[in-house]
C-alpha cells in the first residue's frame, strides 16, 4: 500500500482518460465529459493540482447531489451592444466559462470590447484557464467570480464576504502573461493541498481560532479566518467585486450563496478587449516585450531565484509535466481510481 507522502507521475492522456471515464458516469455526455476532462487535466499540468485532481472528487459530489446539472447549457437573458446577460443553468462551472469566455471574444471581435455577465452557475475550478483562452487568441482578458462567503471584512472575525477570485490575462509572444488570484493571500484549495501534504505556508495566510496569525494551512481552514490580500485593501476590492458581479449579473450575491460545501449559483463576469483595435497596435508587442526586459533585470533577493512575470512559471511546469507526467499525490489517485 502506497503511502500519503509518495509523488508519482500520471501521464496526461491516463489522467484524461480517467476524468472522462468518471464524467460519463455521471451523466455528461462525450462531448461534455471531454471538454471537461481536459480542462481537470490541463489545471494539473500547469501544477494546479488543488483545482484539478484534487478538486474533482468535490466536483463529482456536487453533480450526484444535483447542484451541477451536466445537462444544462446557459441561456440567454438580456444583449444590448458589446453586453450580455446569460443563466447558466446550474451547469458544469469550467464549461460555463468557457462558453462565456467564447461568447466575450465574439463580441470584442465585433465592438472591439465585449463583456458576458453569467449569473447562476457554479464553481469554474481554476481561473486561469479562461485568461489562457483568450490570451492565446490575441484578447486581453479580465474575469471575476464571487464566492461563497469564506472571508472575514478587515477586522471583523466571522466571514461574510468572498476570497473572490480575480485573472487579468494579456497576450505574450504566442503565450499569455496570466494573474490569477484569490482575495485571500492563500486560495482555500492551495491550503487544502499543502496542509494534506504537511507544509507550512511560506507567508502568514490568516488565523487560528486563538486569534493569532499563522503559517499554519490547518489552523487557518479550522479558523475561516483567511487573511485578505492587502489587508483592508484586499477585501475592500473583494466587496467590490461581489457588487459588480451580482449587479450586473443580476444574480446572486455573496451573501446570498449560503453554502461553501456545495457553492453553486455564483455569478461571474467575463471581458475581452479586442487590441488589433486599437491604432497603437503594431507597437504593443515592442511595449510589452520592454517592460518584461525590465522587470527580468531585477535584483533578485535570492542569487540562485529568478524574477517572474505572472504565468513564466507556469510555461516550464507544463513543458515539463507534458514531457515527464503529471506530479500527483498517491493517495489522491487512488481516490480517483475508485470513484
């Protein structure tokens, strides 16, 4: 018997496989369940592995219990110009998204911005994946979701507002330049891995029950009291961002979303901004390219460490997983093998 400390390496194809296969058995139908698939997958080679393989048995709980309907597709609510409203039906979070994130470039391709407000749907895994989308076909991308609330305001203790994730994503030579980023200083799911794996965080994350800051994964997801990135800062936008996600959405709120366990009716926003638009176009890639020279000239505070744009990392984690296979915990393939 394996034990819990023991990495091994999946390839992308067998842990693909295995998705489908577990997603046709709930209902998905093949084009759905490969859709889907791959997007778990995809989430785990770029080292996502919280909103990927560890994620997926929750996902699976979710639709057996009737909160993701994997029947369902979003409709239309309401279209004026470079804006629309969808439901998304309580259908699967990732293929919601991507349909929104395809919808907000057919737009932008037309108006030069598009923006897709989608209200009751579900939990879209890892964000990124959608600022990746875009960016790879030329857009600028930004995107938003309100949460459940598993938050604490600044200075209160009790959470009442969303971690709240947030992605800026901006195209880089046949790549993307991607920020995708909790509200809390450590997303929920981050601190579910390194907890499972008996790390500590690298910076305080939130408190213990004692009201005492920690580095603690454990104490912190005991606590519900995460710490908000930028402190009163950090949940300020947090707020702000359940404002403009519910308003123009039209849909749920976080503190309408009661609960964390299942987190299903959140309401998420979508914009692409079409750049060949734009008359400085031809001089954006030199810009860019510039301002990434730049930052790489920075004095590292570690001589062995290399300073990164947002995403580099994530290019020669997937160059190498792709190569090598996937980096997963025992225990967590083994449970996805006997769903």
């Amino acid at each position: 018997m394996v034990t819990h400390e023991q990495t091994i390496r999946i390839p992308y194809d067998k842990m693909k496989s295995e998705f489908f296969r577990i997603l046709l058995s709930i209902g998905f139908t093949e084009p759905k369940a490969e859709k889907c698939a791959e997007i778990f997958t995809m989430n785990c080679v770029d080292g996502v592995n919280s909103h990927g393989i560890n994620r997926f048995p929750r996902f699976v709980k979710n639709t057996l219990e009737g909160f993701v309907k994997p029947e369902t597709v979003p409709t239309m609510l309401n279209s004026v110009g470079s804006l629309e409203q969808w439901n998304g039906n309580l259908g699967p979070g990732p293929l919601n998204a991507t349909f929104a994130t395809d919808r907000a470039m057919e737009l932008a391709r037309e108006n030069g911005i598009g923006m897709v407000a989608l209200a009751n749907t579900n939990h879209w895994m890892r964000g990124g994946t959608y600022g990746w989308q875009a960016a790879k076909k030329g857009f600028v991308f930004i995107c938003w979701t309100n949460t459940c609330p598993n938050m604490p305001a600044w200075g209160a203790t009790d959470p009442r507002i969303g971690n709240n994730p947030f992605v800026i994503a901006v195209p880089y030579q046949n790549e993307a330049i991607v920020l995708d980023f909790a509200m809390s200083q450590y997303s929920y799911g981050k601190m579910e891995s390194l907890r499972d794996a008996g790390s500590k965080l690298s910076y305080p994350g939130g408190f213990n029950k004692q009201g005492q800051i920690t580095t603690d994964p454990g104490e912190i997801l005991e606590s519900w009291r995460v710490l908000p990135v930028g402190y009163w800062k950090g949940a300020g936008l947090s707020l702000l961002l359940d404002i403009l996600a519910t308003i123009l959405s039209g849909g749920l709120s976080t503190h309408q979303i009661h609960s964390c366990s299942s987190e299903y009716s959140v309401s998420q926003v979508f914009i692409a901004i079409n750049i060949k638009t734009l008359y400085n176009f031809p001089a954006i890639d030199n810009s860019i390219n510039q301002i990434i020279e730049d930052l790489h000239k920075s004095n590292p505070e570690n001589p062995s460490s290399k300073i990164r744009y947002p995403g580099e990392n994530v290019l020669q984690t997937r160059k190498a997983n792709l190569k090598n296979g996937i980096p997963v915990n025992s225990a967590a393939w083994e449970r996805l093998m006997n769903l």
